[in-house]
C-alpha cells in the first residue's frame, strides 16, 4: 500500500494555493482559484506517483553474485565504471549518431580509463543528450552517484563511486531504496529457461519459452533436464518436466522471438508436428523455412497451454527492436493483428503485449479493449519515447480497461539504469494523469485508486507473486 491515503491526496489536492505574481495579479478571482487549484493537484499526482511504488513487470538484470564477479575482472560484463552507464539502450543512440562500432567497443573495456572513455562518447553524446535513453542515464547518475550530467572532471568519481557500491546487497538497494520498487520480474539472458536466483524476493524470473519452441534449442535445455528427446513426444515431456520444475516458482513465461519472425503462429495439430521434429533431430538443417515454422507454431501452442496450466501469464514482445540498423518495420506492424486468432484461440491465457508494440501503440489499446485476455506492459517504452508513452496512457485509460495496464519494466541489464528509467516513467505517469484531470476527462476522485492499480495493483492481481515466494521456500 501507499502511505499516501485517498483522503490525504485529496485534502491537499482541494487546498488551493496562493500563487502571487505581476502577471496572475491582472488575473480574476476565478481564474487565480482555478489555476492554483490545477497547480496543486499536478503537485499532488507528482507527490503520488513519487510515492508509490512500481512493482517492475520487466528486467534484464544479471544476478547480483554473477555481477560483482565484474570487480575481479569478469570480462563478458562491462567495466565496472561509468562506461556501463552508455552500454545498454543508449549504445544505439551513440552508434546511431555516428560513432564509429570500435570506439563504443571500447566503452565497455577493462583496459580504457574512464577519462579516455569519455573523450570518446562526448561528441555523440552531445548529439542524443535530449532522447529517453540519454535522459534514463542522467536520472540514474542523478539518483545513485549525486552528479548532474557526466563529464571529463566527474567521470572518474561516478566510476569510483559505482565500483565503490558495488557489493552484496547493492542490487536491493538500488530497486527498493533508490526506485522505489517492490520487486522486479527478470527475465535471465544468463540461462536458457529459468535463473535460480539467490534472491527470489527481489528478483521474480520468468520462464523462457524461445528455446522450448519458437527459436527450437533443445541441447541445452536437454541437459537441463538430464534427458534425451528423439521424438516429438518425448519433446513434449521435457516441455512439461520444464513447467514442472520451474513453473510452480516462475512469475511468468516471456518469448521475444518477434525479433526473427512474425507472430502469426498457426494451429499445428501433433501429428503434422511429430515427423517434422523427427526429422529435426536426425538433421537440424532438413526442414525447409515452412516445415521449421509449422513445428515452431505447433510448440508455441503447446507453451501456451502449459503456461495457462500453471497459471503463468504469457509475456510477448511486441514492436520495436533492440539495437540499430536492422528493424524490419514491415514485420512489426503485423504485429497486432498476427495476434487476434492466438487471443482467440486461447481465452483461459492472459497475454502480456510487451512494449506498447511501439510504434504501433494504437493497435494494443484496441486489442485491450477488445480482449478479455490481452493486457499491456509500458515496459522499455518510457525511454524508447517519452511523449509516446505520455500519449499512450492517456488514450489507453479513456479506451480500455485501466485493469489491463502494466505501466513500469526497466527492461535492464545493468541495474544501475533501473532508477533512471523509473524516474522517467513517474514524471511521464505523473504528466499524464495531470493532463487528464485538468482536461476534464479524469475525475479527481479517481485519480488515487488509478495510480495505485496501474503502478502496483495490476501486478499484483495478475502475478502470483506470493505463490512463486512460497514454492521458492520449499
Ligand atoms: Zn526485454
């Protein structure tokens, strides 16, 4: 719960302040009421927002243990110095503004001082400073290390004081005391399907799904599972021993295989399926692109089935991609629609449309809207565009359901980006809850229990964060 009640938010909200100056002197009563009464609510929704915490739908983050091996010079991490801090998101930004690949190679490095990391990126930075992803860095740099921007005379104290906090206990710190977040749901690269983290409290994982089906794995996640799979059947069984394994302590499933297909995934009966698979295992090259998307669609299914069995939501990417220089925007806006017969043949599924399908953001709402189980998730889409984002939960909350909205995942590898991000998301949370009550379209009264639903609320009644917490205990 918030500690900011109903009835606080609205005594303050009603408690119009003086605002005196030469030009509201000229102003009537009426309006000096109206506008200081606006002026107090919009600090009221920011106050709110600021003190609610999120729970976060959305991360990336390595575990802690793994990260702080970085110190000792664990070198597939970045540096533990500010370089990080431009290494995720924002390396598109820079490259994209022209910066040379092996320059920003070199921002990840263990062997280049922060100093001369700097002289690299400044130019390129200069030229993005003002995108979501350049301002996510400086909200983190100004929530965690206390310094407004980064520059040559501070590189090297934000880098000490980042390698300076790097210890255990640093990645509750920086989600709970700094964000102001509950928990986080992770979705581990680490791994192929499921982190045992140390911290089930703090970092909630979901299972993947990409290996079991859409982008077809199986040789790690066989000797996960200390089995063998010749046919289709017994495929089917390592699926299941998966969800059983890690199901009954998994928050959600996630697959982002949107960014090597489409989403139209077809209803593959078993036994179209089965020679198809047989032949993959004799030969994993044998099945032409049809056959290796027919048996693809036939698992993604499956996953799905055994996601709604274990009251899993299913987590989808959807729109934009990561990166820069190859985003088939053709495919993307397909996606949507690709979409419509999966709800459909799936109403016991909630689907969790992941990043606003940026930038086709209008096509979620109407499927929200439309769609007893299709839910959507602000996650990354704050800093991919802010006034986008801004947008969007104002037209979502006057089309569809506010039950249906998840409104903050970081989408982070490194942690340190997190705080940034959530700051981000409040002021455009804040901005637009505001714009909304002062155009009439939102009553105050509302306003207290929308806040609370769609930062945390949602999550809860959608996740089933205190059963992953007790089968973790076991
Ligand atoms: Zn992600």
């Amino acid at each position: 719960m918030t500690d900011l009640s109903r009835r606080t938010f609205l005594g303050t909200a009603s408690a119009a302040a003086a605002f005196g100056s030469v030009a509201e002197a000229r102003e009537t009563a009426v309006q000096r009421k109206k506008k200081g009464s606006a002026m107090s609510i919009r600090q009221d929704i920011a106050a709110l927002v600021e003190k609610t915490p999120f729970v976060d739908t959305h991360e990336h983050v390595w575990e802690e243990a793994h990260r702080l091996k970085s110190k000792e010079g664990a070198s597939h991490f970045p540096a533990p110095d500010f370089g990080i801090l431009l290494t995720h998101y924002t390396d598109s930004d820079l490259q994209v503004s022209g910066m040379p690949p092996d320059d920003y190679a070199k921002l990840r490095s263990y062997d280049v001082t922060p100093r001369d990391k700097w002289k690299l990126a400044a130019p390129y930075y200069a030229r993005c400073r003002h995108t979501g992803y350049q301002q996510c860095v400086r909200e983190s740099v100004r929530a965690l290390f206390d310094e407004d921007d980064i520059r040559e005379d501070n590189c090297e104290a934000i880098s000490r004081k980042l390698f300076d906090a790097m210890k255990p206990g640093y990645y509750r710190h920086v989600l709970r005391d700094v964000a102001n977040i509950e928990y986080a749901q992770v979705n581990n690269l680490e791994t192929a399907v499921f982190m045992e983290t140390a911290q089930p409290d703090l970092l909630a994982q979901d299972i993947s799904t990409v290996c079991l089906s859409s982008g077809l794995n199986i040789g790690p996640v066989l000797k996960l599972a200390k089995r063998d799979a010749s046919d289709l059947k017994q495929w089917h069984e390592v699926i299941d021993w998966v969800f059983a394994t890690y199901g009954p302590r998994a928050i959600a499933t996630k697959n982002q295989s949107a960014y090597g297909r489409r989403l139209d995934y077809a209803l593959v009966s078993e036994a179209d399926a089965a020679p198809l698979f047989a032949r993959f295992r004799q030969n994993e090259d044998s099945l032409a692109p049809s056959e290796s998307k027919a048996l693809e669609d036939h698992l993604f299914h499956y996953c799905i089935d055994k996601a709604t069995e274990y009251n899993l939501p299913v987590k989808l990417h959807t729109g934009y991609y990561a990166g820069h220089g190859g985003m088939p925007l053709e495919r993307l806006r397909k996606n949507a629609s690709d979409l419509c017969p999966i709800l459909q043949a799936h109403p016991k599924a909630r689907f969790i449309l992941m990043h606003i399908d940026y930038p086709y953001q209008d096509e979620v709402i109407a499927l929200a809207k439309h769609y007893p189980n299709a839910y959507v998730d602000l996650c990354w889409a704050w800093i991919i565009n802010p006034m986008a984002s801004v947008r969007f939960v104002k037209e979502f909350l006057m089309a569809a359901p506010a039950c249906k909205l998840f409104t903050f995942g970081g989408d982070y590898c490194p942690v340190e980006l997190v705080p940034g991000h959530a700051r981000v998301a409040r002021k455009g949370l804040a901005q637009a809850i505001d714009e909304l009550a002062e155009s009439g379209w939102l009553e105050e009264n509302d306003i207290p229990g929308i806040v609370d639903r769609i930062m945390r609320g949602n999550a809860h009644e959608t996740y089933d964060y205190e059963r992953a917490l007790r089968n973790w205990s076991r």
